[in-house]
C-alpha cells in the first residue's frame, strides 16, 4: 500500500491538482493507493469576532469536497482539518501515520505565501520523502466545475430551495456549499442551526449531488464574505422568507451581496415558516 499526503488549501479543487491525484492512480497500475487530505485552517479577514467553529468548518468543507471527487473516481482516500501552519499541519500528519509520498498544491510564486517561505523545500528536508509540488493558477484556470454558495437560514431545507438546486446540478458539473449563519451570537441555537444544515446537505446528497456545508457568522453578509474568501464561488443562491416577512430581505442582503461579490447572485424565496426570520 502506498500512501500520499495531499497537502492544499485554496487549490484543493484544482483541474492540476486533480489531474496529479488521477495520475499517480493510473501509475499505480492496479496496485493499492491509498490518499490522505490535509487541510490548514485560514482565519476569516471579515467580521469583528473570529469564531473558532467557522474556521475549522471551512476547511473541513474543502475536505470533504476533496474526499468527494475521490470516490466518485473510485479512489481510497481520508482527509483531516490541520494546523494553520502548512508546515506543522503536514508534519503532525505525517508523524501520525505512515506516508511514502507528498502532493502540495500552492498557487502560483507570485501570488503563494506557502512558495515565500519556501514549503515544499522545507517539507522535503523535514520528512525526507518525495514532494510533488503542483502550481494552480485557479484565479485564470478556473475549477473543472461550477461551485454554488447556498447561503440560507429558515429555508434552508425548503421545497423551493431544494428543487432549484437540483435544477442547477442538471445543468452541468457542479459543487454546492451550503452556509446556514448561526441564529444567535451567544451560541444556545447552534443544534437547530447544524440541523437546517444537515437538512440541506442530506437532501443533495441523496441524489449524488456533491455538496458540504458549514455553520457561519451570526451575520449573514459577513457569513457570504467569509464563504466568497474561503473558496472559489462561481455563483451565489440566497434563500429567505417571502419579502414581506424576511429579515434579510428587510436589510437588503442580496443587494449588499451582489454589489460586493464578483460573481452572479439569485434570490430564491420560499414560504417555509418558523419561529424566527431570515
């Protein structure tokens, strides 16, 4: 058994780093290959209070997506949220398991905080097993698939919502992530949040759509400004209550989202009811 750490972040869903993973699949030759994901965190550049929670549960998402792509390629593969520092991330994984080989995908010189301080030296010198460094260039390349950010919070598991994101998946390849913001500051309605979330995410996957999702700031723009820093977005859905009844729609969220986003927004109103607005 051969097993490779696959060390990224921002380039996880790469078309080069995917491309890498698929190769040394195909060089294996039938022979067993076994991958291990690892993920740093990356702290949020938006909101006044930085919740540990929405750290982490945006690099599990990248994990999850990663570990996604593999089974649906019929590859073996396991994956862990590291430490922030790439460096330590991949050496605590690799002292906790046996590792033969390293892909560390970076984005290009120019641009990489991993490439300035040197990363995939460093690792080579610290492990001493082979490194395979991919540069992904995601900001000109793209991604091999369209990625949608749900953000949504009473509706999230709505009939609306639901139906229009399995409209979406037909039209081509596609990831979704899903960001239910936390009802309240203080913390006491995280479970009926995580429940929304798990709503959602169970109601895509059950009809082999790839999806992850993650609790996010109380906030909702800030939940969407975080979201569109964490990862490459090609479109964003907002779900809310009718106009009439909707906080959100209220505060003007899909106005303020659009004008800050790069990328195209769609309001989806649902008539799902509950004790609070969104």
């Amino acid at each position: 058994m051969t097993d490779i750490l696959v060390l990224a972040n921002e380039t996880i869903g790469s078309g080069r780093l995917l491309d890498a993973v698929l190769r040394r699949r195909d060089e294996a030759r039938g022979g067993e290959l076994r991958y291990h994901v690892v993920v740093p965190q990356t702290r949020p550049q938006h909101g006044n209070v930085i919740y540990d929670d929405v750290v982490r549960a945006s690099a599990q998402v990248r994990v999850d997506l990663a570990l996604a792509f593999m089974l649906e390629n019929g590859i073996e593969g396991t994956g862990e949220v590291g430490d922030a520092d790439p460096y330590n991330a991949a050496m605590d994984a690799i002292a906790e398991r046996h590792i033969d080989e390293i892909i560390i995908s970076t984005l290009p010189a120019a641009v990489s905080g991993w490439l300035r301080r040197d990363l995939p030296e460093r690792l080579h010198e610290g492990s001493g097993l082979p490194v395979e460094h991919v540069v992904s260039d995601i900001g000109g390349e793209g991604l091999p698939f369209e990625v949608t950010l749900v953000l949504a919070n009473l509706t999230a598991a709505s009939p609306e919502l639901i139906r229009h994101l399995h409209q979406l998946a037909e039209e081509g390849p596609r990831r979704f992530i899903a960001v239910v913001p936390l009802e309240s500051r203080d913390g006491t309605a995280k479970a009926a949040t995580q429940e929304r979330l798990s709503k959602l995410i169970s109601s895509l996957r059950e009809h082999g759509i790839v999806a992850a999702g993650m609790i996010g700031d109380p906030d909702p723009y800030t939940a969407a400004m975080n979201a569109l820093q964490f990862f490459q977005i090609s479109e964003v859905c907002i779900s809310t209550l009718p106009e009439d009844t909707s906080k959100w729609v209220a505060d003007k969220l899909v106005e303020r989202v659009s004008s800050a986003a790069n990328v195209p927004v769609e309001h989806i109103e649902s008539r799902a009811t509950a004790e609070a607005e969104a």
